[in-house]
C-alpha cells in the first residue's frame, strides 16, 4: 500500500512533467521572464529549410488579452560527447537572448552546461556573438556539449533572423 502512495504522489507527476513538451515549459518560462500573461504559438519558418534540424520548434509568444507580440523561442536539441541533449532559447524582439534552459540531459558527463548559472552568460547576447571560452566560459569535463550548445545557439540565432524576417513581411 505504502509503494503505490508514493507511485501516486511522486513518480506520476514526476512522468507528466517529462511527457510535457518544450512548448508548456517554454511557456511557464517565458512569463516568469517577462512577468506577462503568455500565449504561446508554434510557426514554421520555411525559407530556413536547409540549416533546419529535424528536431527544431519555433515559438512567438504572444501577450494575452492584447496580442501583442513579445518575445520567440527556439527549441531544439545538441550533441554532447555521449548524448543528445535538449534545449531552447527565449528571445526578445530584437532577437537578444533571454534565456537558455537545457531541459533534458541525457548524458551522465557534461551536466554542468545545464546548470542555471553558466546558462546565464548567453543572457543580453545574439548568437552570433558567442564564442566558447571566449566570451561564454568554458566548462572542465563538458567541452563538447558546450561547445555544441554555443555552436548550436549561433545557428539558431541565424535561423531566428531568417524566421523574423519573413514574419514582418
């Protein structure tokens, strides 16, 4: 009896927070950055059609009530040493970065780019800015999965552009 409490109190809730997908944690993230009420819409930007990946998501997030547009994400997935992992990228209108949030580590070496305190570095750059271990610091043990996100991060900074572009057309 005991063990089936804590499947039901623990471990389901612990599953709906993994089956969520990067657009309901993109979304719970996004307003508490930008501490606005958000509803958040998937778009496909088709001219990007050759840098795309297979596992790229494009977001704007859009203000509720008024509809206002106020900021786009990204959502992918990198290459670590071992792994694929998943992230996305919260951008203002100007295609600044917000914020970076690694969701899904799979890996057990390189965890350390996940953390909230080196994600913060790519906070007030665009991608095309980053340079790992150069202006992004570079991580003891996880020099290829930061190296890919900081790669990865460039190019959809470029892919963000191409998006914005065609949108405000």
């Amino acid at each position: 009896m005991r063990s089936l409490i804590y499947l039901v109190f623990f471990f389901i809730p612990l599953m709906d927070s993994i089956a969520a997908g990067p657009a309901d944690l993109i979304h719970k993230v996004a307003e508490k950055s930008t501490d606005k009420n958000l509803n958040i819409k998937e778009f496909f930007p088709v001219d990007s059609l050759k840098e795309m990946h297979k596992d790229d998501q494009y977001y704007q997030l859009v203000e509720t009530g008024g509809g206002d547009l106020v900021a786009y994400a990204f959502a992918s997935s990198a290459y670590g040493r071992y792994e694929a992992f998943d992230y996305f990228i919260i951008y203002d209108l100007e295609l600044t970065i917000i914020k970076v949030q690694v969701y899904k580590y799979r890996s057990t070496h390189g965890g350390a780019i996940a953390g909230k305190r080196w994600l913060r570095q790519f906070s007030g750059h665009k991608g095309d800015e980053l340079q790992y271990g150069q202006n992004v610091q570079a991580v003891s043990g996880a020099t290829i999965s930061g190296n890919s996100i900081v790669n990865d991060a460039r190019r959809a900074s470029r892919l963000m552009e191409s998006a914005e572009k065609k949108l405000s057309h």
